[in-house]
C-alpha cells in the first residue's frame, strides 16, 4: 500500500507542475545586432491576452537583469527601446545581451520565463553629441536627495528639466512634469536640486514626499530625466542637444538564474499526466493482485512430528 500511495505522489508530481504550462510564446529584437544604442523593436507572439509580463535585459551570463518594462498586452506585443539610449549599454557591457520575456505569477513578480532572444553588440555605441547630465545618487528611495548635474552646455544657457517614465507605452498619457532647472555656469557646467525643492504646483515642496522628483519616481521605477533647452530662451529648442540620464528606483530583480520555470509544450504535458496515472493505476492493480491472492490461498495444516 505504501508503494501505491509513494506510486501515487509521484504521478501527482509529474503532472502538477506542468498542467499550467502552454506552448507558442515567441520573442524577437529587430535588428538583432549592432550597436546597443540603436533603436530596437521587440515583438512578442503566442501570449495570453491580459496576462501580466516583464521585458527583462541582461549580461549573456544571467548574473545580472534588470527590468526594462512590464504590461498586460493582447495576444501580440510590440515594444520600442529609443535609439540613443545608453542606459542599458552601461549596464551590460557585454557583447551579448539577452532580452527575456517573463510571466507574472498573479502577485507582481516574475516568475515563469515565457521566452528569450538575444541582441549582439557588434558596432560601437553611438556617443552623444553636446552636453551629459548625471544624477546624484543615480538610485534609492523616491524621498532621496537628488542632484542634477551636467557639463558641455552653452555658458549662460537657460535649462528646462523633464521627469518622467524611461520608456513611455502607447496610451500610457503624458511624458512626465516639465520645469525650469535653472542656468548653466561660464564654463558650461550645471547644478541643479530643484526636482526635490519644488512641489508638483510649482511652489517649494512642504517635504521631499512632495517633491516634483519623488511625485514622479512613485509613479515610475525607471525615471528619465531630461536637460533641454529653455523655451524662454532665444534661440530655443536649437540652442543645445537634449541630455538624459536615468535615476532607478530600488532594485527590481528578475528570478535568480534557473529558479524560473520553463513553459513546457502542452502536448508534452499531456504525456507526462497519462504517464503519471498509467503508472498509479498499474501499481494500484497489482498490489489489489497480490491481496487477493494472499487471501484465496490456503492455509498449511500443521505437520505431526
């Protein structure tokens, strides 16, 4: 009987861990190769319309991941990462970068790994033309203390900031909260804490939970932030190229390497659940076999000594 119910366990197991699994998820990048800040466009097939996943990057070897975006999409999702963004190229300087696709297990986080490809550096990054801007610290919690700096910027240039979402979905609404940041010094250096001095009304923030910078990173975990020339400027928006750099909110984890579990082909399933029963079954009948017999075969008379 322990052989049947151990028997038993075992076809359960096979089969349970399976029985959600489904086959037909794709993901591509296009162009899979070239330079990390050329514009890329993922597309992603066979999905469950409604599903929550997660578009991860990483280094080739899985050591590091870091999120890129999440949504509910159809059937089919088609997802653009902007030419000139260097913020994956820091991260991953590897030639290889794996581009993962990842299912929600109902509780927002990833859990089961959908679908990857892989994008190859094979050109060098384009570098930046004009001014680069930088944010002090470049991550932590949406109260942080945040500094905008900068450097290559017309002396005496007037400096619009824009916060806003790394990456902006179609129909998401609205690019972030636009702000004057100030002026740029003689020799084309900037300074600048009014995202984190300034409420989201345009008057000095009561605390740094009011911020412009802390209203907006609570909304966004990847928040650009963008220098840009004034519009109260001259020459306007011609004056200098944009700058941008990105501030991460926390640290968003993928699965740990091989702790996500592989979607299985259905049909696969199946196999494995007829398997697991067949086995049950063929256990439970014999050892019903073995009782039966036991209890139809007579017993020895004692012998006479």
């Amino acid at each position: 009987m322990r052989t049947v119910l151990a028997l038993l366990v075992l076809g359960a197991a096979l089969a349970g861990p399976w029985s959600v699994q489904a086959k037909g998820v794709s993901l591509a990048v296009t162009p899979a190769s070239g330079a990390c800040t050329d514009q890329l466009a993922v597309h992603a097939s066979g999905l469950q319309p409604g599903v929550e996943v997660y578009l991860f990057a990483s280094s080739a070897s899985g050591a590091d991941r870091e999120l890129i975006t999440f949504a509910s999409p159809s059937t089919n999702w088609d997802f653009e990462i902007p030419s000139g963004v260097r913020y994956l190229c820091d991260e991953f300087a590897d030639p290889a970068m794996d581009i993962t696709l990842w299912l929600s297990d109902g509780s927002n986080a990833p859990r089961t790994l959908l679908a990857s490809t892989t994008f190859m550096r094979t050109a060098p990054d384009a570098v930046a033309a004009g001014p680069v801007i930088a944010v002090t610290p470049p991550a932590g919690p949406c109260n942080t203390p945040a500094v905008i700096t900068g450097r290559g910027f017309p002396p005496g240039a007037s400096i619009d900031l824009a916060v806003g979402p790394l990456f902006t979905l179609p129909g998401s609404g609205g690019g972030g909260i636009g702000m004057h940041g100030g002026t740029a010094a003689a020799d084309g250096s900037f300074e600048s804490t009014v995202l984190v001095t300034t409420g989201g009304d345009g008057r000095p923030a009561a605390s740094p939970s009011e911020s412009v910078f802390a209203i907006e990173c609570s909304r966004v975990a990847r928040m650009r932030i963008m220098a840009s020339p004034s519009r109260s400027a001259a020459s306007g928006y011609s004056s200098f190229n944009s700058a941008t750099t990105v501030f991460r909110r926390g640290v968003i984890a993928a699965p740990a390497v091989g702790t996500g579990t592989k979607r299985r082909d259905t049909s696969e399933t199946r196999w494995l659940l007829a398997g697991g029963i067949a086995v049950s079954a063929a256990a439970a009948v014999g050892a019903a076999w073995v009782r039966y017999s036991a209890e139809r075969r007579p017993a020895h008379p004692s012998r006479n000594r």
